[in-house]
C-alpha cells in the first residue's frame, strides 16, 4: 500500500481498461494470466491539466487456495483464485510522468 500511496497519492482520476485476457496454466492450482492495459492517469493540485497515459500487459500470477489452506490468506476464510503477484511491462507512454512521480514519500 505505501508504494501506491507514494505513486498515486496524489493523482486525481484513474481509469484502467483491461483486455484479452489469456490464462496459462503452470499446473493445478497456479496460473498465469496476461491482459493488456490501457492506463490513464489525470493529475491535480500542481499537476492538473497534465496526464499521462500507459499502454502496456499485465502478467499475473495467480494460485488457488481452500478455506482450510494454512498456507492461504492467514485468516483461513478466503477460498478460490488469489492474485500473488501482479507485473505491469510497459509498451507505450504519452503524457507527463509526474503525474504519478510527483508525490512524498509516506511516512508512517
């Protein structure tokens, strides 16, 4: 959470559409799923009126988990597909990338 804080902290609205989404199976209960991304990010405060925009695919990966999974969520109540990494690689950008980069750093 703190480096999505730190990047998008203080970006207005963001808008992601995601598609063709193609699924790989690694075995049983891990897979890999790829979507494309088109990503964009309108800036405020010191930044409004600027906007950047990311074309690009995500890779993620995914593992199935029961209930009764100790190795789970840690509270043992989520079952299904759960998101355990996620990798965005970028094609494409047009804008200003201080729309995203221009937040401090959180300190808690």
């Amino acid at each position: 959470m703190r480096s999505f804080h730190h990047h998008l902290g203080r970006t207005g609205t963001t808008q992601h559409l995601l598609g063709n989404h193609r699924v790989s199976f690694v075995d049983d209960d891990t897979a890999r799923v790829y979507s494309y991304a088109r990503i964009m990010h309108i800036g405020i405060d010191d930044q409004e009126g600027k906007s950047l925009e990311l074309f690009g695919e995500y890779d993620d990966l995914l593992v199935r988990r029961s209930a009764d999974d100790p190795a789970g969520t840690g509270s043992g109540s989520q079952s299904g597909w759960l998101l355990k990494r996620r990798r965005l690689e970028i094609h494409h950008s047009i804008g200003d990338w201080n729309v995203i980069h221009a937040y401090e750093p959180y300190e808690a």
